[in-house]
C-alpha cells in the first residue's frame, strides 16, 4: 500500500497515529537542526519534519530531496506547535520515521503553485506540470461536475446520450472544416464535425425524442481566447416542441446549474429581441448585470447645423455615472480608445453634467447649454454624470457604443465576477449579407425556421426575415444558441435557394437529410451549450484555455507535442497528397 491518508485528510484527530503518504515535495526548509517537507497531492498539502530524533538515515534521504521528487513518507500524526491557519491541514504535522525517494525530478521550470512565475508560454509547453497547480486542478474538477451535473439533469429529464460520428462529410457552412484525408479513398475526405447537427436532426427523424451529447466540435477559424479548434458543446435537440418548451428545458439546465454550483437562485431569465438588444445594447450578447442603455439621439440632434452628426445616419450615446470629473487627458485617452481599428469610430462628443446641473460639452460650437439639456434628461444624468456620443453608420455605430460601454462598466466595476445575469436573446434575423460572397448566408444555420408569418419575405425582403432562433446569453457571453428547425423538405429546399445553392449543389452537400425529410420528420428544435465558455464562466476566468486540460495556442498550435507537424513522405503518399502539396509549391 503507497499510502494510508492523503495529503489533505490529516487533522488533530489524527494525532498519534502512524500514518504513510505519498505525493510530490512542494519544498523543504532545513533549518540546521530541524527540515520541514511540504507533500503535495491532489488533496492538499501535509507538513512533514525531521528533527534530532530523526533517524539518520532518513535524514540522509531527507538532505537529497529536490523540488517535485516523488516521496512516501511514513511518520507519526503530532500537533503543531505554530499553526497555519492558512490551510486545512495546518493544525497537524507528520515526523517522518521513513522516507523512501519513488522518483526523482529535475528542476521545474516554474513554481508548482498557484502564484506561478511560469509564463504562459512556458506553462504550457510544461502543461504536465502548469497541471499539477491546485488553482488548474481546481478547474478541471469543476468542469468535470458541471458536465456531471449536466448529464444528470438532462437524463432525468429524459434525454438519451448518443455518439454521433466525428469523420463525417464535409459540408463548409459557417466556418472552415478539418478535413481527414481517406487512405482507402484516394481523393477524397472526411471533415470534422463543426457540430453534430445533421445527425441530431436524423435521429429526431429516427424517433429518440430527446437527445443529447457532451461533445467535441471542430471549427478551423481565427482563434481569439475565447476560441479554441477543438471546444465542447453541451448539444441537444427534442421533438414535438416549440420555442418556448426549448427555452424552458435549458433555461432549468442552467439554473440547475448555477444552484448546484453556485448555490444560486434565478429569477426567471429575461427574453430580449435581437432587435432590442442592437438598440440598448449595441450587441447580440448583452450584459444585463448594469444598465448605461444605448439612447438613439438622431431625431434631437441631427439636422442642428454640425456637420459630423448631419451626415451621420445614427447618433446615440451612453451615461456613465458619475464620470463627470474625467479631465480632459482620460477624454482624450478615452477618444483614442474609440478611434482603435477594433472600434472604429470617428470621434467621441462628450457631455460634462456639473454637480449643479449645468452642462460642459465638446460641442459647445454647435449646440447651446439650453439645447443640451433636454438630451441629458432622455438619459436621467445627474450632476457628476459623463454622457459619451457616437455617431455614424448605424448597426457600426451601435456596436462601437456597445464596447464602449463595456469599457466603462469595466472601469467603473460594473461587472462583477461573482454575479450572474443570464438571459434569451429571441427573434434573430434569419439571413446576413455576406459581402465577400455577394449573397445571403443563413445567420444560425440554414436548417433553421423562419418565423411563419415571415416566411412570404423570403423571396422579396429577405433581410427582414426573423428566425426562430434563440441564443442564451450569460453576462455578455454567448452561452449558447439554437433554433426550431425546418422540417418540411419544401421549405428547406427553398431556404437554400435563398442562400445561393442551386439544386445540386444543396443535393450534394445535404441529400441524406432532405431525403430523410421526406419519411416522416416531426417537428423539432434544439440547442447547443458551448461548455468550455460555461465553465470559464462559472469559474470566473476570462479564457476558456484555463478550463481545458491540453489547449491550443492562439496559431492552433498545442506547443507541449508541438502539433500539428508535419508528416512523413511515405504516409502523404499513402494518403495521395504527395501530389497535390508538391504543385502547390
Ligand atoms: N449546431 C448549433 C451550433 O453549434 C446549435 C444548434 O442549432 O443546436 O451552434
């Protein structure tokens, strides 16, 4: 037996017992006449002494320990003397009676603790060790519950996990697909799934009703720290329902969660239309946990005689609470900041309410204090308030005001990590214009439903065409999203003549499902969770790097095996792409 207790079990109750544990050396103190040993495992850390009664020969073993050796270590429970309140185990100490070396280590390259001094690219070409760190481990176990507390749920509520297939066709709509080459197919490939969405659909088809999968996607795009090529999504669909029997199954996922988890309880969760979301919010994910509204001032300022905002097609502002003492520096820090390509605005108007009501403003040539007033009472601003103004092209125009208002409920401390404001965003556009393309793609994924009433647009407005298409939104974060589906082959047909697919085309890419449409496809709808964001979410984190064991870089690269790499002559020409790279080249 390696050991009799772990390193985080041991406390006063304990005291005079022999025990065994086995772990890693956190590190050792030799104070001359005494050494103290930190074990760490997975359970905690024990302190381990040697002192003057110490045999010699386990003071010799004692003298050799480097940092991250493997020891066991057997000794007697006793109270410490000076205690550490800092840890469960701090009342308690083991004097060593053996030590036996089970490994050696190198030196690490980084401290194993949770105040690392490793840089992230060293930690994660060690991630073997950046793992060992109780704050990394500690989100590994929570992702593991939350998934446990997912599957759970859903099971009780009579979902059926089934694996779908992860080489499947390739069918590139939305992001790029991994493909697989196939040795036994000269010429062609499979594709990695970007999600299982057509086999959840088959298997409604099928009859299961209620599915769902904890499953890996894959999706080659550009990579942002809430991005990865490989993710987890929480992916279900049901049948014979509506909407709001989707939204009420994972809006109980989600508090059940956030109860077990957190031991929170919700308020139902507020349903936003995409439309108000773009108008308040400046986004499709709003962060409900503040206020700061986006107001649409067009209609009281345009037409007033300066010319930025009389060529602009949106004016709208935003209040931060009691801003008004920024100096003229943090406006202009502020400016330069809505200028950054990644916001894109032209210029920031800043109005100044003074304590005593009065206004100051960067467009005092243009509009008098009387002309400003009404605009500071359509925002409620008070004396000491800050109201910041863009302007231009509308949806660019709503979108910047959206990230600036996150910046300054940033500043501000609007947003907490430790509260959660989830809610439903309903009533997507179905389509976007896709420049590049020159056609409309489909904005959730072409399977999805227009709204009934909507559908005569299709052909004559189809930009106005709403979906029935749903995401959850979690303090600013896309949680998830889904729709109800298509399920009447005519109309899928014609959903990807919108799209720009001509019958082929669509035949080829999606045959099997139009076919499978035509034997009896009850209606239905799903969703699916992006896990990894949930659990950053919950742990409070900003990358979802943090709460997967082996991630990718922000180049796709796993820097521990230094994948991808590349692949031997042989196996390309087995695989019939020597061919094709050569003339590439
Ligand atoms: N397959 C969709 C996605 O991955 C989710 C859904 O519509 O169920 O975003």
């Amino acid at each position: 037996m390696y050991r009799t207790n772990t390193c985080g079990e041991l406390r006063t109750t304990h005291c005079g017992q022999e025990v065994t544990l086995a772990g890693w050396v956190q590190r050792v103190r030799d104070l001359g006449a005494m050494s103290f040993i930190d074990l760490r495992d997975r359970y905690g850390i024990t302190q381990l002494v040697a002192d003057e009664k110490t045999a010699e020969e386990v003071k010799k073993q004692v003298a050799q320990l480097g940092r991250e050796f493997v020891i066991q270590a057997k000794g007697m429970v006793r109270e410490r003397t000076s205690k550490n309140k800092n840890i469960p185990t701090g009342e308690i100490e083991v004097e060593l009676t053996g030590l036996k070396v089970l490994n050696a280590s190198l030196v690490p390259p980084f401290t194993i603790q949770d105040d690392t001094d490793g840089g992230d690219d060293l930690r994660m070409k060690y991630r073997y060790l950046d793992l060992r760190r109780p704050a990394v481990q500690q989100n590994l176990f929570l992702r593991a519950r939350m998934a446990q507390v997912a599957r759970n749920y859903l099971s009780g509520q009579g979902f059926t996990e089934v694996e779908t297939p992860v080489m499947i066709k390739s069918t590139p709509e939305g992001a790029r697909d991994f493909v697989v080459p196939s040795r036994m197919n000269p010429g062609e490939f499979y594709a990695l799934p970007q999600s299982p969405q057509m086999f959840k659909q088959l298997l409604m088809v099928a009859g299961f009703d209620k599915y769902f999968q904890i499953v890996k996607c894959f999706r080659d795009e550009d990579l942002r720290a809430d991005r990865q090529p490989e993710f987890t999504q929480i992916d279900c669909e049901m049948s014979f329902v509506e909407q709001e029997d989707v939204l009420n199954t994972f809006e109980g996922l989600t508090r059940h969660m956030l109860k077990e988890i957190h031991q929170m309880d919700t308020e139902p969760f507020p349903r936003m239309p995409y439309s108000d979301a773009m108008d308040f919010y400046g986004s499709d994910k709003p962060d409900i946990r503040f206020g700061m509204q986006l107001h649409d001032l067009t209609g009281q300022v345009k037409g007033k005689g300066f010319p930025v905002f009389d060529t602009a097609e949106y004016i709208g502002g935003i209040c931060a609470e009691g801003c008004g003492e920024y100096t003229r520096k943090q406006l202009d820090e502020l400016t330069a900041w809505v200028k950054r390509p990644q916001i894109g605005a032209g210029g920031l108007v800043n109005i100044k309410i003074n304590p005593d009501g009065s206004v100051k403003s960067s467009i005092e040539k243009y509009f008098t204090a009387e002309e400003l007033k009404p605009l500071t009472v359509s925002f409620g601003a008070k004396g000491g308030d800050l109201i910041l103004i863009l302007s231009g092209d509308k949806v660019k125009t709503q979108v910047a005001l959206g990230l600036l208002r996150l910046e300054m409920a940033n500043r501000l401390g609007l947003r907490p990590k430790n509260s959660f404001k989830p809610l439903w965003v309903v009533d997507f556009p179905l389509l976007e214009w896709n420049e590049e393309a020159n056609r409309w793609s489909a904005m959730h994924h072409p399977f999805t439903s227009p709204k009934p009433e909507d559908i005569p647009m299709l052909d004559t407005d189809p930009g106005n065409v709403r979906a029935n298409a749903y995401d959850l939104v979690i303090n600013g974060v896309e949680i998830g999203g889904g729709s109800v589906r298509i399920f009447e082959s005519g109309l899928q047909a014609r959903m990807f003549k919108v799209l720009g697919f001509t019958p082929e085309q669509a035949e080829f890419q999606f045959g099997f499902l139009m076919n499978a449409f035509k034997y009896g496809a009850p209606p239905h709808a799903g969703i699916a969770f992006g896990f990894d964001r949930l659990v950053s979410l919950f742990a409070g984190l900003d990358s979802i790097r943090d709460v997967i064991a082996f991630p990718k870089n922000n180049s796709g690269r796993d820097v521990m095996n230094d994948s991808p790499s590349p692949i031997s002559a042989e196996q390309l020409d087995e695989l019939n792409l020597v061919v094709n790279i050569r003339q590439k080249k």
